[in-house]
C-alpha cells in the first residue's frame, strides 16, 4: 500500500519557511497554490515590466493571498511597500503578510518545530495568536466592495 503524498511534498520551495507554512496547510486540508501569480506593480513608457510582486501563496477558499517574510528589517520594509502597491492597483485583490513572529508562534503553536530549535529573539512569551485569515478592514471604513468601487 503507498501512502499519497501531500501537497507540499511535490513543491519545490524557496526558503524553508514556505515548506512549513505548506505543511501546516495541508495539515488543515487547506488548499493553496504556490506562486500562482505575478502582479505588475511599475511599467516603463513603453508598458513593460519593471516591477512585480509574486506573493509566496493563494488561498482559494479564502480568495486570499499571503506573503511570508521571515527575512531581515530591509526586506520586510520592501516587502511591505509591494503588499501596499499591490492593494493600490489592485483593490480587489486580498493580500496579507506573514511575518517572523506570526511565522515562528505558528511552527510552536501546531508542533511544527520545537521551540529550542527557534531563533526567538524580540518575541514575547504570550500565547502564540492564531492565523487570521480574515479580511483585514477597509482604511477608509467603507467596506471592501464600496472601496473597490470608487477606486
């Protein structure tokens, strides 16, 4: 008898972090798409590409995409800037960015890695928060389809 494997075991991903969220997805029995799309966030004159945004996964039962950044300060500001741009050309699109230490409480919370094994440093000892993958609210405070609207 062969043991099917799981999603996450026929991706090849970039840095571990990905692999781990994956796993803890598949875990879930949560459907995702690795790298689905790339979004163009700047164009040159001539309308081609000079800067584009792929986030890391895609939640289809949640029409959500998420980014994972696990990197350093530098990065995650540029990550950021991305998720932000996006947001502005695209306000019909959900994305949300996962940081370090949502990253390193969710690998402690679901048993993912042990504890020791983490570089926690700069992380509170409170209760790890669970991953909310529910839209975060409008800026404006109209809701999602009015602001998308008058965009």
């Amino acid at each position: 008898m062969t043991i099917a494997q799981l999603p996450h075991e026929h991706v090849r991903f970039a840095h571990n972090s990905e692999r781990q969220f994956a796993k803890l997805l598949d875990f879930y029995a949560i459907q995702w798409d690795y790298e689905p799309r790339t979004f163009v966030l700047q164009t040159d004159r001539a309308g081609n590409p000079q800067q584009a945004f792929t986030p890391d996964f895609y939640l289809p039962a949640y029409d959500l995409y998420i980014e994972i950044t696990t990197l350093n300060q530098k990065l995650v500001t540029k990550k950021n800037r991305k998720a932000r741009r996006l947001q502005e050309l695209y306000p019909h699109v959900n994305v949300r960015v996962l940081y370090q230490r949502d990253y390193l409480h969710l690998l402690v919370k679901y048993g993912l890695e042990p504890p020791s094994q983490l570089v926690t440093d700069g992380l509170d000892a409170a209760e790890p928060k669970p991953l909310d993958l529910a839209p975060p609210p409008s800026r404006s405070g109209a809701p999602p389809q009015a602001a998308a609207e008058s965009a």
